[in-house]
C-alpha cells in the first residue's frame, strides 16, 4: 500500500514538475512577482532592490520546487541516503535544464538553477533522514 501511495504521488509531482520545467515561456511571466503587497512590502523592510528580490525568491522557489524530489527518492528508496537522493536530483535538473535549452529557447537554463534544484533535493532527503530517526515506519 505505501509504495502505491509513493508512486502516485511521484508521478502527480513528475508531472507538475515537467509542465512547469518545460512549459513554453516561464511560468511567472506575466506576474509581476516584486509588486505582489507581501513581496514588495518585505523587500522594502528588508532594503532589497526589484531585481534582488526577484532573483532571490526566484532561487528560493527552485529549491521548494525540488525538496518534494528529495523527500520521495528516500521514501521510494529506503536503502539509499542524502548523497543518492542529491546526486538524483542533480541529474534531474542538469536534464531539465539541457531539456531547456534544447527544445524552449525562450526559456533560460542557468548554473543558479541547478545549484537551487539540487540543494532542494539535499533538503528534502534531509528532512526524511530526521524524520526515519523519529518514526520507525519510515526506515522500512
């Protein structure tokens, strides 16, 4: 019952995962991200300019984007740690990234996305690595 449970969920995640990746223009396009109340509100209270803070939460995005990825390998995998889940994650994003390049020239691939995805994937391993010395499910 948990690995069906883990395998649907990996395949809705893939799915969003590849729609948002791969879409033909990026995804906040038309959002004026820095000019949403929250946002500009927090970066004036913080002294940031537009282009920092977009470039900020535009990195911060990319590794919430991935810590579901890391999260799921080390639910799937049990036997495997936080050096397999990252070096998946790696390869996932180094290919999302090629993918990119390849077939959405509109889209930009980027060394900043890579290091974000990837440090997202070592999060979310992280976080099951806690979570396995807590819950004894979880070590199965």
């Amino acid at each position: 019952m948990r690995a069906r449970w883990i395998v649907l969920v990996a395949g809705a995640y893939a799915l969003a995962l590849a729609l948002i990746a791969l879409w033909p223009t990026p995804v906040d396009r038309n959002l004026a991200v820095v000019e949403l109340p929250p946002v500009a509100w927090l970066l004036r209270h913080v002294g940031l300019d537009q282009l920092t803070g977009y470039q900020l939460i535009e990195f911060s995005a990319n590794i919430a984007l991935f810590v579901p990825l890391g999260i799921l390998i080390l639910l799937w995998r049990t036997d495997w740690g936080w050096r397999q889940a990252t070096l998946l994650s790696l390869a996932v994003t180094v290919t999302i990234e090629v993918l990119q390049n390849l077939l959405r020239p509109e889209r930009f691939a980027s060394l900043s996305d890579i290091v974000a995805n990837t440090a997202g994937g070592l999060i979310g391993a992280l976080v099951v690595l806690a979570a396995r010395r807590r819950v004894p499910a979880l070590r199965r």
